[in-house]
C-alpha cells in the first residue's frame, strides 16, 4: 500500500479496481462468445445419429425443420418462399454464405426437399445437413 491509500488511522481509503475491471472484461467476451452457441441450440430437434461429423458446417446459417414439418430461420417460424427471399438477400451480402439444414430425425423426406430446393433457389451452393454423433 502507498502512503496515499492509508487514513490518518491507518484504514484503507482507497481500493484498486483494475483486477476487477480485467476480470469483468473476461467474462463479457467469454458471454459474448458463447452467446451464439447457445441461442443456435433454443429449438429442439432430434437428429439424425452419424457415424462422422463434418465439423466445418457448424460455422453457417442454420435452418430448423421440426418435426411437425414447421421451418424456422433465425429463431422465428417461417414458410419456404419467405426462407427463400432472406437466404437471397443473405447470398447478396456474402456471396460465400453456408446454410446448415437442422432436421428432425423423424421428418418424411419431402419437407427437406423442399428447403435444400429454396436454399438452391437463393443463390446458396454451400448446404449442409445437421447430424449428431
């Protein structure tokens, strides 16, 4: 402690707040990164199971059918040609765009169909299909 800290009766007058300040600055970037991790896993969707998982396609856009068939985009519920005309506008802003396609492990096959098509049909070539391991 500095002469300046100490009262005339030896108490602290005055406290370093920087550690704090470090600390707090750490755990906003640490909720900042995390924040997307965890607002990309609100909607619950089962699956289907894999035996590899390709790791780059976690790095997208995602788009989340469930398994009523109901199609979600950026955490609100959607229809394909609305989904259609966000991806184009997405595709414009960043050419090399990817979409992952998040689909309930008991879905039929044409409902996926249909979002691959309007994924297509935006412009987007960079598709990939969510799995688990």
């Amino acid at each position: 402690m500095s002469a300046s800290d100490m009262g005339d009766d030896g108490t602290v007058t005055g406290i370093n707040v920087t550690p704090m300040v470090d600390i707090m600055l750490v755990l906003l970037v640490v909720f900042m990164v995390t924040a997307n991790f965890v607002s990309q896993q609100s909607l619950k969707v089962n699956l289907p199971k894999t035996a590899t998982l390709d790791a780059a396609a976690t790095a997208s856009l995602t788009v989340v059918i469930d398994q009523k068939g109901g199609l979600f985009f950026r955490e609100s519920k959607t229809d394909l040609e609305n989904l259609r005309l966000a991806l184009a506008a997405e595709a414009r802003a960043n050419p090399s765009v990817k979409v992952t396609v998040a689909a309930d492990d008991r879905l039929y096959y044409k409902p996926v169909i249909a979002v691959l098509d309007a994924v297509r049909q935006a412009g987007i070539t960079h598709v990939a299909l969510a799995s688990q391991r």
